[in-house]
C-alpha cells in the first residue's frame, strides 16, 4: 500500500555516487540501510503528498523540467531533524537559484489547482538529501563521524526531476532539466 508521493531532484552520477559511499559505509557499520531497502536514490524532495494522481502531475512536470537548466548543488552541512524517525541529511547550501526552483515548482502546481503543504510552502522549505533514516540515537553520534569524513563541500548538478511513490520506492516517471525527452 502506498504511503505517498514524492517530486525528487536528481543528481549528476558523480555527485550521486560521492552520496551512494556515505550510504554504503552506514550500511557496513549497521547504522543504517534503509534508504537502500526501501530502493531509494540519492535526491532533495520538493513536495511531497499522502495524495496525488500521477497522470495530472506528469504534463506538469514534464513542461516544467523543459524550461529549466541542471542546477549546480553544493552540499556544505550535515544535519538532522528532531522527530522520531532519526533522520541524518547532508543539506545543500540555500542558493537563490535552489529556491526559486523550488518555488516556482509549487507555483505551477497551484496553478492547476494541487494543494501545496506548509513544509513546501517557499518560506518554510527546508532542502535536504537525506543519508541515513531510523538511525539507532546511540549511534548518532557515530553516523555524525562517517558524514563528517565526507570532505565536504560535495558539489555536481541536480539533472532530472521525478515523481515517486514510496514505500518502497517505485519511480512514476522523470525528466532531465532542460530536455522534452524522458530521463
């Protein structure tokens, strides 16, 4: 049964496999795999619903990627949030261009008339790509030390903007920035 919807920003496979590293070492020290079994990718969420009927949001999309150019990321801080679900992140740095993407993002949907939540709203937006999740709080501090050994800043591209279904995840369709065709 399906837990939601997800639009995702993907990244160049240089800078997708510096996050894929972080993820295989938290799995061989037994941190944390459940991005892997879940079959997640490296990403930054740009809205997410319980809700969504994916056939309305693809023309959306799709017309939205082909306007914009891959963005240059450069992932500077490692994070979490306070909740239950234990959740480490690396946290891009906030560029104007990150947010106005994101923005205008939720802004076309508006337009034809989905429901933006407050967490996506532009001035609450928190960008984040998550590494590690249902962390053990004993191991936190551990985990902290593996991202820390990371060398940050990571930099590359975001290139293909998606829709998935989670959990686990199953990829709807997607699009590169900048292109008509499919990723």
């Amino acid at each position: 049964m399906s837990q939601g919807y997800a639009i995702e920003l993907y990244f160049d496979p240089a800078l997708e496999n510096q996050i894929l590293k972080a993820w295989n070492v938290l799995a061989r020290r037994q941190i944390s795999t459940q991005l892997m079994e879940i079959e997640s990718r490296p990403h930054l969420t740009l809205f997410s619903s319980p809700f969504i009927e994916p056939t309305k949001l693809e023309s959306i999309i799709k017309n939205f990627a082909s306007k914009q150019e891959p963005l240059p990321l450069s992932f500077s801080a490692i994070g979490t949030f306070s909740s239950d679900k234990n959740v480490l992140f690396l946290a891009p740095a906030p560029t104007l261009s990150l947010l106005q993407f994101q923005s205008q993002l939720c802004d076309a949907m508006r337009k034809e008339g989905f429901e933006i939540g407050d967490e996506y709203k532009a001035d609450s937006w928190i960008p984040y790509c998550p590494v590690a999740e249902e962390v053990p709080k004993t191991r936190m501090a551990e985990a902290f030390c593996v991202l820390r050994d990371l060398k940050l800043p990571v930099n590359g591209y975001a290139m293909d903007i998606g829709l998935v279904e989670f959990s686990p995840v199953r990829e709807h369709f997607s699009f590169m920035l900048g292109n008509t065709m499919e990723a």
